[in-house]
C-alpha cells in the first residue's frame, strides 16, 4: 500500500532527524574539553573557582552595576582581598591575559556568546589595548547563548 | 548511583520515546483506511465555473500537503475556533459568537516555543555547534535582558503552559473533562520547563562538564559529570520522562495529526476510486429476488420486467423467506 | 403526536454547568422524549441481524446476550485494527476542548456528555481499559473503564444523540471525527442487537422493497404518475416519467421521500420539470427507488449492502451514468463510499451532459452526479429559462445539510441554481453555515416523535440563527438538499421560528422555471396563487 510506505518513509526520517547526533557523533572525533591557559603569577581568582565557572556572569554582571550606578570602584573578595572592579584592567591584564586562551576557550566550546566586548576593549596579549569593535552601549551585559 | 542515573536513565527514556514512537505510527500504519472520508471545510473541484478551494478541499497531493503544513505549523483548525457565547433571553435569541483565540495562541506558544528550545539544545549534542542552533540562541536572546540573558522562549512557554494550566482549572467544563493524565503531561512539561529555568537563571551548573556529558550520551560513550548539582539533575529527570511518557500518552498526538484521515486526504471520493483493503463482500438483495417478489404487482402497474412468467430462482432460496415482511408504512424520511 | 410538547421556553432555558457526578459513572436516565425505541425483532430477523427481541430502551433488563460483553470487546479489536481512523482518533486527543461548544446538542442541551470530546471518552475510556498498557496499569488514573452493562446503556443513549453532522472534525485541531466514532459505536451496539426502529426498520424496507417507506412498485409508479398529473395541471405541459426503462442514458435516483413526503414532493416537481427542460433521456428504478441509506446509521456494512443496488440496476438497466437527487447522508455515501464499496463503476460511462456537453470529471470514477451539480451546469451555460419573480413571494435562507457541505464540499452549487431564481436571499451569519453549518438536530436516525425534545434542543442552534435572518430580512423559506432536513426542518421552525418554511432547491428551480410551451402559471409548485403575494408569510 502506497499510503503505508509513505507512512513508514516518513517514520524512518523522524526517527534518523531525531538520532542525527548519535550519527553525527559516532562518525567523527570526540571533541576534547576545553584547556585554558593558567594566569602566571596569579594563583587566587576573587571567588572559588566553582563558582566562578557557573556564575562568573553575575559577578561581572554586579561589578558592572557598582561601578556604573553607584559610583564604587574597589571590590572586596571574601578574603579580604581589594581590586578594582574592571573587566579589561583587573581580569584581563592581572590574571588571565590571553582573553583567545580563556575567555574564547570555554564560550566557543558551549556556544556562548557574550556582549562583553561590544564595549569592551581587549588587551593583546602583548599588554597593549586594542579596541573592540564599535557596537551599541546597550549591550553591555553578558549573556550566554544556552 | 548518580552516575548510573546519569547514564541509565537518558538511555532507558531514549529508546522509550524512539521505540514507542515508531511503535505507534507502525500501529496506525498497519490499520488500512477503509474509506476516503476527508471533512471539507471548503468548496470542491467540481463545474468549470466555480473556483474550488484547493487547500481546504484539496483534490490534488499538492493541496494536501499545503492543508497538512497549514495543520501542523499554523494550527489552522484551532484558529477557527469561535465560542458560543451566551445568549439574550428568550427562546430564539441571535446567536452570538465569540472570537476565542486564546486557545490557538496559547498552543502556537507553547509548540514553536519547544521547539525552539529543542533547537537551541541542540549544541550540546553536536560538535561543532550546528549554525542553526547558534542562530536561533542569538534570535531568541536578541532582548539581552539580564545575566544571562533571558531567552524570549523561555518566558514565552511559561506564560503558555501556565495559561493552558489555568484553562483547565478554570473552566468548569474543561475541568470536568479532564483527566488525571492530561494534567500529568502538562506537570512534566512544567517540570521541564521549570528546571530548565532555574537551572539556567538560579542553581546554574558547570556547562562545559553538562555539554562534556552530552556530547558522550551522542556519542554512546557518555561520562557522568562529577558534581552536576541538582538542578541539572532535576532538569535531566524531567525531560526523560517526558520523553519516555511521550509515545504512551496524549501527547503522541505530535505524530499521530499527521495521519488523520479527515484531513490528510484528497476530496476525491468520485474522481479516483479508492481502494479498501478489506472490502468485505456484503450480499444484497439482487433484483432477481425483488422481481421474483413483486412480478404480479410490477405487471399490474405496467412496469418492465425480465421475466414475463416463471421465477428467476425457486422460492425456497428467495430473499422473500426471510423473517416476515415488513411494514409497509414506515417514517418519512 | 400523543405526548404533550415541552415549553419552548423551558427548552431554552440550558444550564451549562456540569453535574457533580464525574462522567465516568455512566448512569442514565432514558428520559420520555430523549431517546428512541429500540427496533421491533421482525426487522432484526428479516435482517439477519444478531439478538432480536421485544425490548425498550427504558427497560431495566435489556436482553443481552450472555458473553455480551466479549462481543464488544471482540467487536472492537476488529474494528481498531480494521479502521485507522478508529484507532487514531482513540489515541490523539489532547482533550482541549475547542469542539465542545461546537456540537448542537452540547449547546441545546447543556449535557457535558453530549461535547464530541466526552461522547468520543464514553469509548475511549473502554479502549484504553482492554487495549492500552496505560489503561490496564493505572485504570481510571488513566482514564480508563470497565465496560459494564451501564456503560453499554450509556453509549446506547449518547451514540443516538449525535447526528454525525462532522461540525466538531472541522474545529478539532487532530480532525478527529466524532462521526467515526459514533458509525462505530452503533456498529458494536448493533453486534449486541441495541438498535433503534426509525433506523432499522427503514433498512429492512430499503432491503426488501427498495426504499426506506416501503412503498412497493405500484405505489412508486402511482406516485410518479400524479406528479405527472399535477404537473401537467400547473405548466400544461405533460412530462415523461419512465420507471425501470432499459437503454435510458442516465438513472435518476432520489431519496424516497421526494415522491411521499411533504414539502419533498415540490422538489421531485422541481426535478421532473428541470429533467423535461434539458431533454435528458433518464429512467427511475423501481427496484432502486431510495437515494437514501439508513444502513450508513447502522454499520457500514449495512451501508454496502443498501448502496450496491445502484449499481446494480445501472448496470441492468444499462445506463451511462447515475444522477442524484436531493439527499444529504445520501451524498456521504455516494461520494465517500459508493466507488469504494461497490465499484469499480467500469460499466458505466463518465457523467457528460446530454444538454451542455460539460464533462463532469470530478465523477469520472463513481460516475453519479449530484443534481444541483447537474443544474448548476445548465444554469452557468444558459440552457434553462428562469423568472426569479415568480418566487417573490419568498424570501429565502439556505441551510447547508452536514453530509453535502462537510462529506463533500458542495457549497457553491445550490447557491448558483438559489442566486438565479430567486429575488430575495439572504445568507444566515458566517459561523452558521458552509463548513461551520449547523445541523437540523434530527440527522443520522434521530428524527423521531419519541425523541422530540432532544431534536428541539439540537435544532435550536440553527433555529435561532434562521430566527437572525427572518428578524432582520424577513425571511419566510429555509432551502435546503436534504430530504431529512426538509422532513425536520418544518417541526423544528415551528417550533422555534414560526412562520419559515422548507423548501428544496429545486422545488424553488421549479417555480422560477419557464417551460417551453407551458401555460401561464398561476401558482406556485405548492398550489399557492402566485399573484398578491408579497414578501410576508408564505
């Protein structure tokens, strides 16, 4: 019967859509996980490192918010630590210099993409600052693309 | 234990929803259409001066295909959807009816919204990430409110199920209809949806350990992520009973609308003859039986017949011996 | 009729709030009025059809067979794996509800078993109880019954307050089609012997006879030949009416009440003037005497059985093509299942028109044209002189009839024939007609006097929206194709709407129809003068 194979054609193309990344999966490499490049020197980041790797968004979020709304400039880590509430001058020129072999790293592996830089200027690697692109101030927020 | 419950049991519901799936639209596969019953919501193909309505009376594969597409993506039968509203007193009042397209609108955001956070998953089962899967992330996050930003989706299907929840309670004859099952398929769907949420926005987890893992579950070689945190798990239960629920229950019908015969076929009932597998003869009673019945009373009137005298076949074999005859007068219809 | 008829105002008082009482207790009342009696046992037996007995539905004692229970259930396996549409419409329904205020009896009644979703769970609730693993774990958690004795009455009762009209398949969002599922839960009722007279004793006349009346041969050609009589009495013209006439071209068959029934009769009038006009050379049967099918109420074999002396007398008769009259559950079965059940139609020959040369290749396999098709097709090419004042005293509505609009898609054809012989017509509101049409209340068997109120609160829908049009335009005629809506139209408008009439399409082509060689008409087909009527009550 015609309508049946039609049916079971169809059924066949759900069911290989549906499982086309096992397929897809099985035919090639597994991808390693993500290596990122230590920060030299620096052995403490301003908050555990558990935290830091679900939820960094928000800190820099809440940096964001101190340092442009309310005026503060200097973050106290739990330990007593101070530093100055900046993306590009305390995170990116402190500690994890190569923003290619951190930041990149792990957003490229989850399809993340955040706004940071649309305002944002990244330093080289070199320590000197290059701009980023143009793009609106609006989009000053990270975000995450999962 | 976690481990095997990160191992096991995305399989085990994997290959439910699969095989149930298949399981079904074999079953309705097998059935044969005995009939060609199409409802015709407009006019047929039929005198040369009158335009047929080719997609809501379709004669040909291509209206088919465009009625099932207009079903499936646009919920077009659902649109139609009109209350009847109440009445002024009095025994033949105006009808009135009511647009009611709350009901359409819910279910158009309750299904694009799945499926553009089905999508949107699909990056941590793919490597790379499929383009399409990015693209529509970055459509859905095009707001960019919050951090992380929220995706438009995720409130979307929210307010949707919250809205097809609330219908239900509300409504006292929906109320009265429902089923314990119909509100299990719309808790595990909350469920998804819920932790999803709060796995994302509240009690986040290591994505890159989460996409790690999904990517071995593609694989057939999964590692279970060391400490996953609860959310991820509660997320990971839900969405695997939903899908090992899924070919079992109502919710079947996402496969299921695309075989209904009274709209996935052509009106074409006299055009093309069709075909019934099982066409079981069914005995009649032939003209020979009636003639041989009524011969007298057919020459009386003057009318042809076929045999002037003698019988087609001997009265013990007639239809005339069975059971007594009946009534002559009966209701005018 | 013997019982007193409710008060219309009672009737319209519905309360739409469910009962307290779940509907998963079947239990109900068989209430004077709102159902049918059970079929006498002589049909059953003339039929061949299984437990035939004296009974009533009111009875507490049904007579069932012993292992009744095991016939449904086996009855039912065999029909789910027989029919997909059966099988599918048990497994998709998401219970949204957008059929439930969909379905006139729902409105006239306000019982929530009456909504297509509840009708279809009375079944639904047994499949899931025997044939799903859901069902069989987790029983009513499911949704699941068992299938008791009530449960059997219940369906009994609910089955035979559905016309199978289709209006909930067009807003159900799966299609699903509460006339599937009624077809086969009175086809299980019937393997227990649970039917009802109006639908099987017209079968076994249908059967036996020929037509659903049981008017034998002499009587058909009785009634033909006064026709003949009457219509040479208001054109002057005598028309040819052959019976059982081999060699015709075309055999013309129409519902039985077109030659018995009032205000059929005026249609039959309408055809044979129209037939006379065009020059076709055609032949009723004797034998094939009933375009009509009750065995479509009954199971679809029964169906099959009725339906295949068409063409079997075309093909004895040795006619080209079949043309179809007025009739609505006619239309279901000549354009959804005749070809399939009866064919292949290789005997006969595509439907051409002797009068235009139109090709009609939409029937090119069935090979049976419905008449308004037909006359359409003469009216768009010229061939029919019409005056539309000659039915100026009627100020007319059309009411689509379920099968021809939702089993078929026949919407512009009688509106063509209506726009060109009438002066005054006027189209009820959007959500009342076409593929939204509301049903008579009275379809699929149920038009009978015991069963008068529920015909009243299924009616009612249609009643108030033909009420809208003769409030706002005057209207005093219903048109419609359909010999049981042009039966129950007329005690249903009384009812409701006093004042409007039913008239068929062709009894209306009829009027307007100039002859050649006919006298000046003075009356109407109904005998009425034709001049001083204005635009009032007809």
């Amino acid at each position: 019967m015609r309508n049946r194979i039609l049916i079971l054609a169809g059924l066949a193309l759900c069911l290989a859509a549906l499982t086309w990344p096992v397929w897809r999966a099985l035919a090639s490499a597994p991808a390693p996980a993500p290596s990122l490049a230590r920060p030299v020197g620096a052995t403490r980041c301003v908050a555990p490192v558990g935290f830091m790797r679900t939820s960094h968004m928000t800190l820099l979020a809440e940096w964001r918010d101190r340092v442009v709304r309310d005026g503060v400039r200097t973050y106290t880590d739990a330990d007593g630590r101070v530093v100055t509430m900046s993306l590009s001058g305390t995170c990116l020129r402190a500690c994890h210099a190569d923003k290619t072999k951190f930041c990149d790293r792990c957003h490229d592996y989850a399809g993340v993409k955040p706004t940071c830089w649309g305002c944002h200027v990244v330093p080289t690697a070199t320590g000197a600052i290059v701009s980023g692109p143009a793009a609106p101030s609006r989009s000053s927020r990270p975000g995450a693309a999962l | 234990m976690p481990t095997v419950l990160l191992i096991a049991v995305p399989y085990v519901a994997a290959v439910l929803f699969l095989g149930g799936l298949a399981w079904r639209v074999w079953t309705w596969a097998a059935t044969p259409e005995p009939f060609r019953i199409p409802t015709t919501t407009g006019q047929q193909r039929s005198l040369a001066g009158i335009a047929p309505s080719r997609v809501e009376s379709p004669s040909t594969t291509a209206g088919v295909v465009g009625r099932m597409l207009l079903e499936g993506l646009l919920f077009r039968s659902l649109f139609r959807n009109v209350a009847s509203g109440p009445t002024a007193a009095g025994t033949c009042p105006d009808p009135v009816f009511l647009e009611r397209k709350a009901l359409w609108l819910g279910a158009m955001a309750f299904h694009w919204s799945l499926l553009v956070i089905v999508v949107r998953h699909l990056g941590l089962f793919v490597e790379p990430i499929p383009r399409v899967a990015s693209f529509v992330a970055s459509v859905d996050g095009f707001f960019q409110v919050g951090s992380p930003s929220w995706y438009a989706t995720d409130v979307i299907v929210i307010v949707a199920l919250g809205y097809l929840l609330f219908r239900r309670v509300r409504d006292p004859l929906l109320r009265y209809l429902t089923l314990p099952a119909d509100y299990l398929a719309l808790a595990v769907l909350i469920a998804v949806v819920g932790s999803g949420v709060v796995l994302r926005y509240v009690a986040r987890t290591d994505l890159i350990a989460v996409r790690q893992y999904t990517l071995g579950l593609a694989a057939l070689a999964p590692t279970a992520p060391a400490s996953p945190g609860a959310g991820f798990v509660l997320h990971l239960l839900s969405v695997s009973v939903l899908l090992a629920i899924l070919p079992f229950t109502k919710m079947v019908h996402a496969a299921g609308m695309w075989l209904s015969p009274t709209r996935n076929q052509a009106n074409d009932g006299r055009r093309r003859r069709h075909v019934n597998p099982w066409n079981a003869p069914a005995p009649f009673h032939t003209y020979e039986e009636w003639e041989d019945e009524f011969r007298e009373k057919l020459q009386a009137a003057g009318l042809p017949i076929e045999r002037e005298d003698g019988r087609f076949q001997n009265p013990q074999a007639g239809g005339g011996e069975r059971g007594a005859p009946p009534a002559a007068q009966a209701p005018l219809t | 009729m013997a019982q007193q008829k409710p008060d219309p105002a009672q009737l319209a008082a519905v309360e739409y709030i469910p009962p307290r009482r779940g509907w998963r207790d079947p239990r109900v009342e068989f209430r004077k009025g709102t159902y049918n009696h059970a079929a006498a046992r002589r049909h059953l037996e003339y039929l061949g059809l299984p437990n035939p007995r004296d009974w009533q539905p009111s009875d507490a004692d049904w007579q069932l067979p012993a292992n009744w229970k095991q016939i449904i259930l086996d009855g039912m396996k065999d029909r789910l794996e027989r029919y997909r549409s059966f099988r599918l419409f048990m497994d998709i329904c998401v219970r949204c509800g957008a059929c439930a205020d969909k379905c006139h009896f729902y409105l006239g009644s306000g019982d929530p078993k009456n909504t297509p979703v509840l009708r279809a769970e009375l079944i639904r609730s047994v499949y899931r109880r025997y044939f799903t693993a859901a069902g069989r774990l987790f029983g009513p958690l499911a949704g699941a019954r068992d299938l008791t004795e009530d449960v059997l009455k219940e369906w009994f009762y609910y089955f035979h307050q559905c016309t199978e009209c289709r209006r909930c398949s067009v807003f159900c969002p799966f299609g699903i089609d509460t006339a599937e599922i009624t077809m086969i839960g009175r086809e299980l009722l019937n393997l227990v012997g649970c039917n009802i007279q109006w639908i099987i004793e017209p079968v076994a006349n249908c059967d036996r006879v020929g037509n659903h009346l049981g008017i034998q041969p002499h009587g058909f050609k009785d009634s033909l030949d006064f026709a003949a009589d009457e219509l040479e009495e208001l054109t002057g013209i005598r028309v040819e009416i052959p019976i059982n006439r081999k060699g015709a071209e075309v055999l013309f068959v129409v519902p039985s009440a077109d030659y018995f029934g009032l205000p059929h009769y005026f249609t039959l009038l309408g055809y044979l003037m129209m037939l006379h006009e065009a020059g076709i050379d055609y032949t009723f049967s004797a034998y094939a005497s009933e375009g009509g099918n009750f065995g479509l109420f009954a199971s679809h074999e029964m169906t099959k059985r009725l339906n295949a002396k068409m063409y079997a007398e075309a093909k004895r008769l040795g006619v080209k093509w079949i043309l179809g009259g007025e009739c609505g559950h006619m239309w279901r079965v000549v354009h959804q299942y005749m070809g399939t059940m009866n064919g292949p139609a290789d005997f006969l020959e595509v439907p051409v028109s002797p009068a235009t040369g139109t090709r009609f290749d939409h029937a090119s396999s069935t090979k049976m044209l419905h008449v308004c098709e037909f006359t359409a097709d003469l009216i768009a090419h010229g061939k029919l002189a019409l005056d539309p004042s000659r039915n100026d005293h009627w100020n007319v509505t059309f009411h689509d009839s379920c099968n021809p609009a939702r089993g078929m898609g026949l919407y512009e054809e009688p509106r063509l024939i209506l726009r060109r012989v009438l002066n005054h017509f006027h189209e009820m509101p959007e959500e009342t007609i076409r593929e939204r049409t509301l049903c008579c209340g009275s379809g699929a068997g149920l038009g009978t006097d015991e069963n008068f109120e529920m015909r009243m609160r299924g009616g009612r829908p249609r009643a108030m929206a033909v009420n809208y049009v003769r409030k706002r335009h005057g209207t005093n005629c219903v048109a419609c194709i359909c010999a049981v809506d042009k039966a129950t139209l007329p005690p249903l408008l009384e009812y409701w709407v006093p004042g409007v009439e039913v008239a068929g399409v062709h009894e209306l082509l009829g009027n307007a129809l100039v002859m050649k060689g006919e006298h000046p008409r003075t009356t109407d087909l109904r005998g009425e003068p034709l001049e001083g009527m204005g635009g009032g009550d007809a």
